[in-house]
C-alpha cells in the first residue's frame, strides 16, 4: 500500500474553493465545542484582524490568523475530503459563515 503526505499552508478561503463537501469519518468525535471554545475561537480571529488603521505587512498584505493544523484525507483532484483532524474548528468557521454576527 502506498501513502503520500503533503504538507501545505492554505486559506479557508482556497479551502473551500478546492472542496465541496467535507466529510466527517465515523471514527470522529461529535461536534462538541462549548460556547466557551467557540467565543475564544472567533474572539482570536477577530483580534487578529486588527484595525483599519494598521499597516499592512512588508509583503502588502493583511496579517494571517493561524488556526492550527488540519489533516484532511482523500484523492489528488477529489472535490471531496475526509476531515481526519480539524473537524471542531472546520464546524465553527463553517457556522460563522452562516450566521448573522
């Protein structure tokens, strides 16, 4: 059997340009983030967005907010992928997407 790994940085913006459908593999957990994960979660997402009035980086670009490693599974070309690690934070920012804050 032969398995290849790649490693690479991404935004959730071309994260959801290259797919479709995200699939959760039975042998994950539930989604189980208390409001207290969640508030902290965006609360860091929010303050890393800075104010208006911040320059930009050297490389003209705004800043980047790290969320952490995700490991997602599934073939070269698929529009779909199985959420091995990174289901919980994949589950908020797909929720803040869809609410009116």
């Amino acid at each position: 059997m032969n398995f290849n790994f790649d490693s690479n940085a991404t935004t959730i913006k071309n994260l959801f340009k290259k797919y479709n459908q995200f699939r959760i593999p039975i042998f994950q957990r539930d989604y189980s983030w208390d409001p207290l994960y969640y508030n902290e979660f965006l609360n860091d997402i929010i303050n890393s967005l800075g104010s208006e009035n911040e320059p930009e980086t050297a490389s003209g670009s705004s800043k980047n907010y790290f969320i952490g490693t995700m490991v997602l599974s599934g073939a070269t070309g698929s529009a779909a992928i199985d959420v091995v690690d990174g289901q919980q934070r994949l589950t908020v920012i797909t929720i803040l997407f869809f609410s009116n804050i």
